[in-house]
C-alpha cells in the first residue's frame, strides 16, 4: 500500500488540492480523536457509500485507523469499486498524533468549528434559557424558530417553538413573525444551528431582533426546564411577495461571500472536467425534492448540508453546485459554504425533464459503532451535555493552533 505522510496530507489541504481523508473506524471511535477535515467510513459501508459521497474514482483518497489493521480492507474495498488513487497515512492516527498536529473530538467537527468562529467573529446574539422562558411566561412578543431537522423538532422542541429547518429560515421567518417588533428566537440541540440559523437572518438585514437560545436544547436542559414532545408546528406557505424579498435579501448575503451563478450550459461545462469533483445538491425540503429534482442531483437541505458537509462532501476542494426552484435556501446555504472554503455555484433556474421519486442514497446505517451524540435525543447525561459545550467553546483555539481551515466570516 502506498503512505502519505501527515505533512503531505496538510500541504495538499492549505493548496486546497482536492483530498478525500477516511477514517475507517466507527463513528464512535471516529469521534473520539480525528484530523479537522477527516470524513468517517466504516470498511463495511464503503461499498454502499462511496459512488455518493465520492463521485470521481480517481480522487485522491487517503485511509487511516488507529493500529485497529482496518486499512488493508478498506482500501481493497475502494479498489474493487474503480477508485485508483487511495494511500494509506503514514503511522496513521498516531502519526498524526507524532507530527503535532491538532486533533478534533465529536462529528462534524469542521462544521461545528465555522459556527464557533462565527459567533466570535461576528459576536452573533444570543439569549439564555432562563431569558427565553420567562419571555414565554410572560406572554412576550416572540416566535421560536428550531433550525433542526423536523425530526428532530418532533422528538423534543422548546415550548411555543415552530419548526423552520435552517435553510427555510430566510424564507419563511416572515411567514412565522409578520411583525417587525417580533423578536424571533432561533434554536437548535447545541449551538452551531442556532448560530449559523440567527446569523443567516442578521447578514440578510430582516426588521426584527433576532438571538439565538443560548446552547439550545442542552442549555434548555441544563437549566432545568421542561422540553415538549411530540409536536408538529411548522411554517406555513410564503406568499409571491416574501419570496421576493427573501430572493433579494439572500442574493445580497451570497454575492458578498463570493458566490458564484451559473446557467445550465456552464453546469454541463463543470461536470465535463473529469479533473475535478463536483458535488450537485438540492437544497430543498426532502418533500419537494421527492415531488421533482434535476436529474443528477442528491438531496441535502441546507441547513443539514452546512451542518454536515463533512459527510455530504468529504472531499476538500471540490466543487459544489446547489439547486433551489426559489433561490433563497440555495443562496443562503451557498453563502456559509463559500466561508467554509468551498468553491460553490448555486444554479439559475430550476427547468428541464424532472426526475421523481424517492430519495437516491445509501441504506441508512445501522446503530451499531453510532456515537451517542450529547446533544441527541432525551436521555443523555448532563454531564456528557456539559462537557459537549466545554468543547465546542474552546474550537476557535483549536482552529487558530491546527492552521489548515481557510475559513472567513463575512
């Protein structure tokens, strides 16, 4: 098997060189101890997930476990599937460990770290629990908006909250709060969600006041305040002349991140560059997307493909494309992307033959090997949740002490 060395794998990320870096554990050990851009595959999904997640057979993949003997495997299953340029890194985990370079806890933990920084950068608002409930109890004129996935809302949400999963927000924030001196609450499990979710409505200039609740529904939890359950507030349609505003509001925030737009014929120019990996997503909800979508492209809503671009796109320095039939959630999520250092295009229009259908994708991965997110569910310890936070409020060090990320904030 052919090595790569840990100063050749951060060489190759500062030139934004594309590079695939699979940690061939499970997620649980996966979770413990990674490389900031690492991506996790256990050697028995690779043949399930690898024509998603790496559409290019010759992009540079690199393997590594921690002395488990996994890499053998896991490269011989890359090479009967056509991929022809997979490496091993040198010493693999611990030689990382032994070059001094940072390593990074939980998942998504690029993502999770943008969030960080953005929230340092831009000192992004936020309220306590105890601030939210008592602006519940008093009757105050608020709208809570969970940023989650609607499962996730469903298992347990804040009280009085409305479901508005993170791309929608822009688009349909207006819908939930009409008025202007509505201050609208944003919320998700932790805190990257609700930071990028309050964020995305300060950079597009909406009239309200806007905060985040500070550390979600574990910060909720830890101040000893009762969850709902079960629940199934969404946002309602947006009429013709919100759209308008939000497309222009969120064009505004794409355009000073950099991003660029694209027609169809430019699109079919990038796919035709077998040197380079290109990512199509449709950004939408998973519903619309079922109804119709360009051929070609996979489901991932926008606020889910921010949170976990790691798994969505685990090659660094590919290129991604995002299709949306009204342009908010695509602009939106192009603009966190964009500052995340990635070469993104959101596509103009939404025309041609549409394909339908149920969603194209792996089957879902079993609980086996899982990590046991902190933040996940309705039975986790509240120790695991403090020491969730302790660690996500020390990632802007990390980032400054690993070098390689290439993130700004606008």
């Amino acid at each position: 098997m052919t090595s790569i060395t840990p100063r050749e794998i951060r060489r190759a990320l500062l030139a934004r060189a594309e590079i695939a870096i699979f940690d061939v554990r499970s997620e649980h050990e996966f979770a413990q101890d990674h490389p900031l851009f690492a991506a996790q595959i256990p050697v028995d999904r690779i043949a399930v997930e690898a024509e998603y997640r790496l559409p290019r057979t010759d992009v540079s993949i690199v393997l590594y476990d921690d002395g488990e003997g996994l890499v053998g495997a896991a490269e011989a299953s890359f090479r009967s599937l056509g991929y022809t340029d997979t490496r091993v890194l040198e010493g693999g985990l611990q030689g990382w460990r032994d070059a001094g370079y940072e390593l990074f806890q939980d998942v998504n933990s690029y993502s999770k770290a943008f969030g960080e920084l953005v929230e340092h950068r831009r000192h992004t608002p936020s309220l306590s629990a105890d601030d939210v409930d008592a602006l519940i109890e008093e009757k105050a004129d608020i709208a809570i908006l969970d940023a989650r996935r609607f499962d996730e809302y469903a298992t347990m949400s804040i009280p009085t909250g409305t479901s508005v999963p993170g791309a929608e927000l822009v688009l349909r924030a207006q819908v939930v709060a009409p008025d202007p001196d509505t201050l609208i609450i944003v919320n998700c499990a932790g805190r990257t969600r609700s930071i990028i979710g309050t964020q995305s409505l300060v950079n597009a200039g909406l009239p309200n006041r806007v905060a985040a609740l500070r550390n979600g529904t574990i910060g909720w939890t830890l101040a000893g305040k009762a969850l709902e359950r079960g629940q199934q507030r969404q946002a309602p349609e947006v009429g013709r002349d919100l759209i308008g505003e939000a497309c222009i509001r969120a064009r505004d925030v794409a355009y000073r991140a950099g991003v660029k737009r694209i027609d169809g014929e430019t699109l079919a120019v990038l796919a035709a560059d077998t040197a380079r990996t290109l990512y199509r997503f449709d950004v939408r909800t998973p519903e619309e997307y079922a109804v119709g979508h360009l051929p070609g492209f996979l489901s991932a809503p926008g606020g889910q493909l921010v949170q976990e671009t790691d798994h969505n796109a685990p090659v660094r320095g590919a290129r991604i494309v995002l299709s949306d039939d009204l342009g908010p959630r695509a602009d939106m999520t192009a603009s966190w992307l964009a500052q995340m250092g990635w070469e993104v295009y959101v596509l103009e229009g939404f025309e041609g033959a549409l394909e339908s259908g149920p969603l194209p994708g792996p089957p879902p991965r079993s609980r086996e090997g899982r990590y046991k997110r902190p933040y996940e569910g309705t039975d986790n310890q509240a120790e695991a949740m403090q020491a969730y936070l302790e660690w996500e409020y020390g990632l802007v060090a990390q980032l400054a002490r690993d070098g390689t990320h290439g993130f700004f904030v606008i």
